[in-house]
C-alpha cells in the first residue's frame, strides 16, 4: 500500500511518542541488517524514512566518526522522538520527502530504508531518486525487522504476491529505478533486500 505524504504524517504523527515502546527489541535486528550493508569508516550513508531513528547509532558506528550519516523523515514528529532519545548525536537530520531529497547526485554511498517502499507516493519515483543521491556501485538496503507474513498477520492481513514487497514485483521495480537486486530475504523475523546501484 503507496500513500500520499499527508497520509504518511496522519499516520505516523500521533503514533511517534510511542513508536520505540512498541518494538523495543528490534535493535539487534537493525544492527545486523546494518551490517550486511557492508559500509567502511569514513562513508557516506541516508537512512531514508529514519523515523525515531533506530538505525541511527548502528550506520554511525559503521562508517565511524569521519563519516557522514543523514536521517531524513517526512514527519516532524518522529524526529523530534528521534532527537528525544539522544539520536542526532549520531547523525544529521533532516525533515523532508525522500522522494526529493536535497542532496547532490551520487553524494552517498549507501541508503537505509526500514519500512520504506510501501509508503512511497510512487515506488518508482522514490526508488530512482534514492539511485540519484548513491555512487555507481553503492548500495540500498530495504528492511524490515520483521518478514511480509509475520507483518501482513501483525494486521490480520495473509500476504500476497501482489505485496510490492514481493520479490516477483520489487525486482523489476529495482531495476527500472537504476538498482540491481543482489539478495533477498524473507523470513519471520526480518525482511531484507540488498541492492547494488547500476551505473
């Protein structure tokens, strides 16, 4: 399911106060989903869609204190949680649509995206704007600290295959958005794409 960005902010405003007390054990699924992305010290990495900022510390201790991490959310709420919990020591925030960002063109190394494709306005639009800020060769992470059953259950929903999160749709959308798939995973207990930025 796509939504608009008032939609996105109806949604996730009221919910931010409370966010990390809902899912206060999906640290150590972040960080590894982190890890996977291989960063090195001294790079350059956006957790788009950021949130409270969950990934935060993790991207920070990967690319060290010479690197640069960016959070960017669409809802004022959740980075002002995300500045509550002490998170933008870790990073510089930014309060804008991920679908422009306002970054030059190959200014990253890597992108972070916990939860984000299905809240794009437009997949694809999103999708070819995150290529736009990465490097040739950089990478995309798609994340969700739980898999597409266990989450379509979580909202008494059984998943599908028209789910955008599905492998037979998200990698033709990939790939028409400037990204090669080169793993995906799909499991109770996380949901990880990992894609290379072609070029």
């Amino acid at each position: 399911m796509s939504d608009d960005p008032t939609h996105v902010q109806e949604f996730f405003g009221p919910r931010a106060a409370g966010w990390d007390a809902r899912f206060p054990d999906d640290g150590p699924a972040y960080a590894a989903a982190v890890a996977d992305l291989g960063l090195r010290p001294g790079g350059a990495v956006l957790d788009a869609g950021c949130g409270t900022g969950r990934a935060l510390p993790a991207l920070r201790e990967a690319v060290g204190p010479e690197g640069t991490v960016i959070g960017a959310d669409l809802t004022p709420e959740m980075l002002d949680e995300a500045v509550r919990a002490g998170r933008d020591g870790a990073a510089t925030l930014l309060l804008t649509d991920v679908a422009r960002l306002p970054l030059r063109d190959g200014a990253l190394d890597a992108v972070f995206g916990a939860g984000l494709v299905s809240h794009l306005a437009n997949a694809a639009e999103g999708l070819r704007e995150l290529a736009r800020v990465v490097r040739p060769g950089g990478q995309l992470a798609l994340f969700h600290p739980i898999g597409r059953a266990a989450l379509a259950a979580r909202h008494g929903r059984k998943v599908t295959e028209d789910d955008l999160r599905a492998e037979p749709r998200l990698r033709p959308l990939l790939a028409a958005s400037g990204w090669h798939m080169v793993r995906y995973v799909d499991e109770d207990d996380r949901y990880l794409v990992l894609a290379v930025r072609e070029g």
